[in-house]
C-alpha cells in the first residue's frame, strides 16, 4: 500500500512538473511569437510623399491605398495630409492605410502689386490661379502713368484661387493750360477758371491806373503755364484809391 501511494505520488509529481514545462514553453516562446507576428504599430506617414508613405507601410508589412486628395492649409501639395488608422495605432500584419494627399489650399494672401506694370501684374495674377477682372484708372502724383496704385481685394487680403481681382492704374498727373484771365472781370474770371477744371485760389485787391474797378490786373500762375488739374489760381483785382 505504500508502494502505491509512492507511485502515485511520483506520478502526479511528474505529470505536473511536465504540464509546468509546457506552460512556461508557450509563455515565454509562443505566445510572444503570436503577438508579434499578429499585431502592428502604424507608422506616421503625414508629410510623406505617397512613394515614402509606400515604402514606410511596406516596411511594417503593411498595405497602402491612396484614398484622394484634399485641399489643407498646413501641408504643402502632394504631400499626405491624412492618414487612417492614425499613427501609433495597433493594427493586424498585412492590415490596410489610407492616405489622403494635400493639393494645397484654395485660398492665396494677395501680394502688392503697387507700381507694377499692368502685363507684369497678369502673368503674376495669372500664376496665383486668379483672374484678372475690371481695369481701372485714376489721378495720381505719386505713381507712374500706366502703373498699378491699388488693387480690388487690397494687397494682404485672404482670396481664394479663380478669385476676379480689379487692378487700378494710374493716369499720372494731369497737367491743363491755365486760361488767360488778365482783363477779364472777377465774376468772368472766376467762372473761366472752374471751367478749365481749376479751383479759385487768393483774391486780392490793389489800386491801379491802368485798370477799371474789378478787372483782373495779375493772376497767379501765368496764363499759358501747364498746371495740375484742381489747382488753385490766384487772382489780384483793380481798385481805386478811396
């Protein structure tokens, strides 16, 4: 009876040290295999051209797919701008990415293109993927004739591509021929020189010989001089020693 009672001591002593074997085998040998012949950690691919991004995923063993483009402020063109699974996620082997790829953003900071040529300001407009719309012109002292003052949007504004921009251009400064009004009565003189497109400027008074009460003797500047447009002309009338 002891020698049975050895026996089957002995045997369930081998029969659970066997069984330890076995557990500790696949502990530390098999399952680890398993889990890392299973599982995937997705690699960041945003930034990457789709080759890269190819390349990377392959590397993982994994598939890639090029699901389309979106416009994207933050990330240069043909760049990847999105990515599904997100980086850092836990993937199955031979599991699939999706990749987006930026073509840029739609919307362009117009630049200044103030005293520019008007054919230089098209091909420049042009490039941007806008359009040029209306041509304008106005007075201006400070800009050349032909050159752009200002544009519609006004430089450093936020536009989006195909966007109409209006150009104005200067017309430089326009000179008129100052009337002669030497002779003429005030109220004459005063009414020729508007007509002319020119304002009334000083008008004074001295006493003359030569001249009747209240006709023009001076003006300032001469008749026949080329003067801005608008600006003022300065007349010295007639009186008489009271």
């Amino acid at each position: 009876m002891y020698y049975n009672g050895a026996r089957s001591f002995l045997i369930s002593f081998f029969v659970s040290l066997f069984t330890s074997i076995i557990v500790c085998v696949v502990f530390f040998f098999v399952i680890p295999f398993v889990r890392t012949s299973a599982d995937v950690v997705v690699p960041e691919l945003l930034g990457s051209t789709a080759e890269q991004a190819r390349v990377i995923a392959e590397s993982r063993e994994l598939l890639l797919i090029v699901g389309g483009e979106e416009e994207n402020e933050n990330v240069a063109e043909n760049l990847v701008c999105r990515q599904m699974p997100l980086p850092g996620s836990v993937v199955k082997n031979k599991s699939t990415i999706t990749i987006f790829m930026s073509k840029g953003s739609s919307f362009i900071v117009l630049p200044d293109f103030k005293e520019q040529g008007l054919s230089e300001a098209t091909v420049k407009i042009s490039e941007l993927g806008l359009k040029i719309g209306e041509v304008t012109s106005e007075e201006n002292s400070i800009v050349d004739k032909d050159k752009i003052i200002a544009t519609i949007p006004e430089s450093g504004t936020r536009v989006k591509k195909g966007d109409v921009i209006t150009v104005v251009l200067s017309r430089g400064t326009e000179l008129a021929e100052v009337p002669r009004l030497i002779g003429k009565s005030l109220s004459t003189a005063k009414r020729i020189i508007e007509d002319n497109g020119f304002t009334v400027g000083r008008v004074s008074w001295e006493v003359s010989t030569e001249y009747n009460v209240g006709i023009i003797m001076r003006q300032s500047p001469r008749a026949g001089k080329m003067a801005k447009g608008g600006s003022k002309v300065n007349l010295v009338v007639a009186t008489v020693l009271e």
